[in-house]
C-alpha cells in the first residue's frame, strides 16, 4: 500500500474538487449530440471550470508556486512550478466518450519531481515521486511483460503531421490490429504504465507533456526515447522488451 504524501495529497484533493462537475457534465453533454454548436460552448465552460478551479486550490495550497504554460515556458531556479492539463481527450469529452484524464505535475530546478493523472469515471488516481515508484490508488503498478510485438498493444497520437506511420509499421509485419488510437495521449501514458498498453507513440507531442510523464513512465519500469524523423518528433514510450523491437523498427 502507498504512503501518499503531503504533495501528492494536494493533488488528490485538488481533482476532488473538480470531480462531481465533471462526472455531472459528462452526463449532460450525451444529451446535446448532434448539437455541435451548444456542444462547444457547454464543453468549453467545462473546460474552464476545471482550470480555474484547480488552479485555485493549487495556489490556495501552495501560494508562492508559479504555474507553467506555453507562455511561461521559463524557469528560474530553485522555483516550483505546477503544470496543469485539465483534460486530455477533449474530443472525446464532446462526443461522450469516456475516455479522458486531467493530470498535474510539480517541476524544480527544470526536472519533474512529483506527477499525477486523475480519470475521474473511473475514480483512477494514478501518481508518483522520484524514486518512490508509480500507484494506481493504493497498488504499485508496473508496465507489462509481454516480449512479441505480434501480441502486444499499441497506442497511437499524432498531432499535426502527415506521416503515413502505418506504413512504417506495416512493412514490418505488425498488423493494424494491434495499434489503439485513443485520442488522449494521458490515458495512453497512464495505460501503458498499469500494463493495459505495451507501447505508446505520441508525434508532435507538446514539450512539457512529455517531460511530465517521463517520471511516471520510469517509476512503473517503462523506457522511453525522444527521436526526430521525417521532420516529426516521436516520443516513444513502452515496456523494455517491446521498446528495444520498437526502435529497431524505426531505425
């Protein structure tokens, strides 16, 4: 059983404090389908809902942390800076498909020292701190064992780009059944951690996402690489065995 920390507790109340509306919300927003219009603007106050209120508690809790975005994308030393994504798989909100997460990290001095993802349908509170290893709840989770990509799963999400990655992979014998497009590259991350997933690439993934989830990736056993091909960024994520097939595949 885990030993949750002050940190990782303000997390966890933090999402609790958002929790019902999502849970409310989601429920709403089945109601609306067909009506893309008042889906956008209901999701959108959602979405608002959620940041505001979890950037709320979060500075209530710690006043003098600073929040990172893509407009402060500094550091300074010996500062601690929250990262928020309120919620990962925005499209799926919207269409009432319950797939989506929010999740916090904590970074100082440059380096993520303490993350979080929170799926709230679920009630899945996954969390870790450096050194301490990756839960889900109360249970230490660790990413899969498998050793044949011929049975393995494998996540997709790509932003922005043109490359025909099934072409890459099919070449190589690795069939479209294998690979799951969850369109929440947190759930994804989250997922392959608990060992549901065996690989996760993410294309043109945004910065600070992927240096949040390194830590949570290397707490549960998982490898990762950052690669530049055809003028895209990979972020290839996946337990040992599968990763080392991975990335013979892209070489």
């Amino acid at each position: 059983m885990s030993n949750i920390s002050p940190l990782i507790n303000v997390m966890k109340t933090a999402y609790n404090k958002v929790n019902r509306r999502i849970y409310r919300d989601f429920g709403e927003i089945e109601n609306l389908q067909g009506l893309d219009g008042k889906i956008d603007r209901f999701f959108n106050k959602t979405y608002e809902f959620i940041e505001y209120n979890l950037k709320d508690y979060l500075t209530y809790c710690r006043p003098e942390w600073k929040f990172l975005d893509n407009k402060n994308s500094t550091f300074k030393k010996d500062t601690y800076y929250w990262l928020l994504e309120p919620l990962s798989g925005k499209e799926n909100f919207k269409r009432s498909i319950p797939i989506f997460s929010s999740s916090i990290s904590v970074f100082f001095n440059d380096k993520v020292i303490a993350s979080s993802i929170y799926d709230p349908l679920r009630n899945y509170f996954y969390f870790t701190e450096e050194g301490k290893g990756a839960f889900l709840n109360d249970h230490r989770i660790r990413v899969s064992n498998r050793q044949y990509l011929e049975n393995s799963l494998i996540s997709l999400q790509v932003n922005n780009s043109s490359f025909e990655i099934e072409k890459l992979f099919l070449k190589d014998n690795i069939s479209l059944n294998n690979f799951r497009i969850l369109n929440s590259s947190i759930v994804s991350i989250s997922w392959l951690c608990n060992g549901k997933l065996d690989c996760f690439i993410g294309i043109n993934m945004d910065k600070f996402l992927i240096q949040s989830s390194k830590l949570l990736l290397r707490e549960s056993g998982g490898f990762f690489l950052e690669a530049s091909l055809n003028k895209n960024n990979f972020f290839i994520c996946a337990n040992p065995m599968i990763h080392k097939k991975i990335i013979k595949i892209l070489n």
